[in-house]
C-alpha cells in the first residue's frame, strides 16, 4: 500500500515548489506566498529543469472587480513582448447556466488568467513546459463572482523561471502556491 508520504516524496504526484525569491509577498518557509493590499506579486527560480510542468495554486481576494492578469518572468524581470495569446469564458452563479465568451487577446503583452473580485476566490493552473524554449501553455479554471475558463500560449521560443500575477486594477490579497509535477 502507497502511504502520502511516499507520494510526496516517491517520484509520484505534485511537490510544492520553494521560490528562489519574492516581490511584494512572504514566503513562509516552505513555497506557500502570502501578500495583503498588493499591485502585483512576483515569483522567481519556481521554474526549472527538475519538472517540465507544474501547477499553481492561487487563493486571491482583490479590492475591485478585475481581471486577474498574467505575465511570465525571466532572470527576474517579467516578459512583456506581444506573444501572449489567450482566451475563455465565463458562466454567471444562479438559476442561469448561460456560458457567455471571454474577450480574447492575440499578440498583447500579459493575459487574463482569472477574474478577482471582493468575494474570495482563486485559480489552479496548469502550467505546460515553462522552462523549456517551446511554446508555454497554461490551462486556468477560476472562480470569484463566476466560474471561468482561460487557456494561455505564449508564442516564442523563451525560456522562462518565474510569473507575476496583478489585477487590472486595485489590489490583491491571498496565497500563492507553486507545485511541479514529478515526472
């Protein structure tokens, strides 16, 4: 019988990946990031050769109704070329199940990966071969005030090792995780 620990620890499953460093937010120690009343939080050395994908965590509560925006990171700076590509949908809490669009963008400089709103909240994303010089994609189921989809392509060949994540407007309190994926 496989016991949780060996997952965690055995080659299996997903392990909390330690940041090497962090703008505008706490590490507790372990990987898990806090940050209260903040424009942006920034990741850096999550991203590396020991996994190929990974998945991060996010419990967000923001001071306005935004969207929940997304750029990757390299040697501590973000990537604001124009080859982000994103879009998805969003469907309303209630007695309707009305699936309606998300506004897309095509070569832009970061992507909308969540909504955030004054209702708890967050995302869990997957993140596909960050690290590698192929196209990066990222699958990004949220919930706040909706339930939304959003799937990102960053269309270059660029090695990335971290992200930072910023509402549109106001501020952002919660957690950040980042898990790899053991191969």
């Amino acid at each position: 019988m496989t016991k949780a620990r060996d997952l965690a620890n055995g080659g299996f499953g997903l392990v909390l990946v330690k940041p090497s460093s962090v703008v505008n937010g706490t590490d507790n120690g372990k990987g898990t990031v806090s940050f209260s009343a903040a424009s942006s939080v920034s990741f850096n050395g999550v991203f590396n050769s020991t996994y190929t994908n990974y998945k991060i965590v996010a419990y967000v509560k923001g001071s306005a109704d935004a969207a929940g925006k997304f750029r990757f990171r390299t040697s501590s700076s973000d990537n604001t070329t124009s080859n982000y590509w994103w879009g998805g949908y969003y469907q309303g809490y209630g007695a309707t199940t009305t699936i309606n669009p998300e506004t897309g963008g095509g070569g832009v400089d970061a992507a909308t990966i969540s909504g955030v709103s004054s209702l708890d909240g967050g995302f869990a994303a997957d993140v596909f071969s960050p690290f590698s010089t192929d196209y990066t994609l990222v699958n990004a189921p949220s919930a706040e005030s909706y339930n939304r989809q959003y799937s990102i392509q960053f269309r270059a060949t660029t090695s990335f090792d971290g992200f930072t994540f910023y509402p549109g407007s106001g501020t952002i309190t919660g957690t950040i995780s980042v898990y790899g994926y053991n191969k």
